[in-house]
C-alpha cells in the first residue's frame, strides 16, 4: 500500500490573516422630517390675530399678531423649501391667515376713521352725502374761476376756496402792535361764510396756520388791543350761510414774508387749503 504524499496546508504566517472581516458602514437611514415650529406658531399667531381684527380698537394688536405671523410663516416655507422640515402647507395657510389679520384690521380702522369723521361732520351740520366742498359765497370772473379750479385740483386755493363746511376768504395780514412780551406780532383777517345747517363758528370749522421760515407762529396775546382787532371772533358762531370776519394776531420771528394756510378743522382731507403768501408791511 503506497503511501501519497499529502500536501501540507499553508499554515498562516501572521495572525493578521484570520481577522474577522469588518463590516460594512450601513448608509444612513432618512431622518423623520418634523414639522417646523415657526409654522404652527405662526398659524397661532395669524389665527388670533384673524380674529382679534374685527374687534375696534383692539385691531391694532391683531395688526402686529399679523406681522409676527407672516415673519414666521415665511421662515417656516423656507424651511420646507429647502427639504429639512415638513409641512408647506401649513406654513402657506399660516401666511395666509396672517395678512388677512393686516387687511381686514386696515380696512376696519379705515371704516372706523371715516364713521367718526362722519360724525363729527353731522354734528356740525355738513351734509355727508356731498363732496366736501360747498359752493361758493361770491361771484367772480370766468379767469378768476379757471384758476380757482386749478389750484383746487391740487388742493391749494390762493386766497379764496371752500373748506369742509365753509367759504373761507384770507382778506390780509398787516404788522400791528407788539404782544404782552413785547414781540412784534402780525394781525391777519378772514372772512368766512358758514356752509353747514347749523350754527357755527370759525374755531369749529376751520383751522388756521401761519408760517413764518418755515415754522408755525404762535398766536399773540396782547395787553392792549390793536385796531381791527377782536378776541372774540374766533369763538363767535354765525347762523347757516352767513357771513363773518374772524381776526387773529401770531408772533413775528422777523421781517420775512408769512405763509397762511386755512385747513377744515379736524378732517382726513388736509391737502384741500387756503393759502397765501404774504409780505409785511
């Protein structure tokens, strides 16, 4: 029986060999994608300030609530645009929610403003239904008129123009006596025709300002009365379509001309005027 040579197995000549093989690196599993909290806050934020924004007065919070809303709501739909949070949809109802909280507070307020400027019309006796400019008191010539109805079309009327409620004429503004200080002071005259149903006067209807440099004078006080002045006039109501004159004397800061602007005395339309530069004499 013959022997066959076997041949010897390999024997290993590191230990290195026999290592356990190591194991492959898994890749990463796909994280949960939360839903971002800038848009849940800002649904909170834009649905409180969607109610809020019916109520008067209180509105004006709803108003920042709504501005918060949309600040957040446009964080969280940046956040779900670049694919590291859920949820756009909230985010965009979120948005949503938020600027009708701004428009209907804007739009309430804006109701509320004319409701009570309204009021104060009624109450003094102008009719609402109309434009706020009456007709006017005298007659004047067909170039007076083109001009008047140029410079009404852009709010200023020299001299002469209609107010909200009345016919206001700006007669002249003279250098009178000085003040109890001892300033020097200027006297200004308007004419007015009271435009309302009710009785009225000068100081409900309309509102005067005088410039001088470019900053309103103050109204002078004076120990002695000048000539053609009278205190009282300013306060003196005059009955539904007539006619009065209303003095007012303001501290001069120097010889320069004076500015004077009528306006209606607390409306939303002040860039409808009476105006007139003048200078002293």
């Amino acid at each position: 029986m013959s022997n066959h040579n076997i041949a010897p197995q390999p024997v290993p000549s590191s230990p290195q060999q026999y290592q356990p093989q190591q194991p492959q690196p898994q890749p990463p599993q796909p994280q949960h994608l939360h839903t971002t909290i800038c848009g849940i806050a800002a649904v909170v934020f834009g649905a409180l300030g969607l109610v809020l924004s019916f109520i008067p007065i209180v509105n004006n919070i709803a108003a920042i609530l709504g501005f918060i809303g949309v600040i957040l709501a446009i964080i969280a739909i940046v956040g779900t645009f670049r694919g590291k949070k859920r949820g756009k949809v909230l985010s965009i109802v979120a948005a949503v929610l938020s600027v009708l909280a701004i428009v209907i507070t804007l739009a309430m307020q804006s109701a509320a403003s004319k409701a009570i400027d309204d009021s104060i019309k009624e109450s003094k006796g102008i009719d609402t239904s109309q434009s706020s400019s009456s007709k006017s008191a005298g007659k004047s010539s067909d170039a007076s008129k083109s001009k008047a109805s140029e410079q009404k079309a852009q709010g200023e009327q020299d001299l002469e123009g209609d107010i909200e409620g009345a016919h206001v004429k700006i007669v002249s503004a003279v250098k009178s006596v000085n003040d109890y200080n001892g300033k020097p002071t200027a006297l200004v005259t308007y004419e007015w025709t009271n435009n309302t149903s009710k009785n009225n006067s000068f100081a409900t209807l309309a509102h005067p300002n005088v410039f001088q440099n470019g900053t309103e004078l103050e109204t002078a006080v004076y120990f002695d009365q000048p000539e053609g002045y009278d205190a009282n006039s300013y306060l003196a109501q005059a009955q539904p379509g007539t006619a009065a004159t209303v003095t007012l004397g303001y501290v001069l800061q120097d010889d320069s001309p004076i500015t004077v602007d009528v306006t209606a005395f607390l409306s939303t339309d002040q860039d409808t005027k009476v105006t007139h530069t003048f200078t002293l004499q």
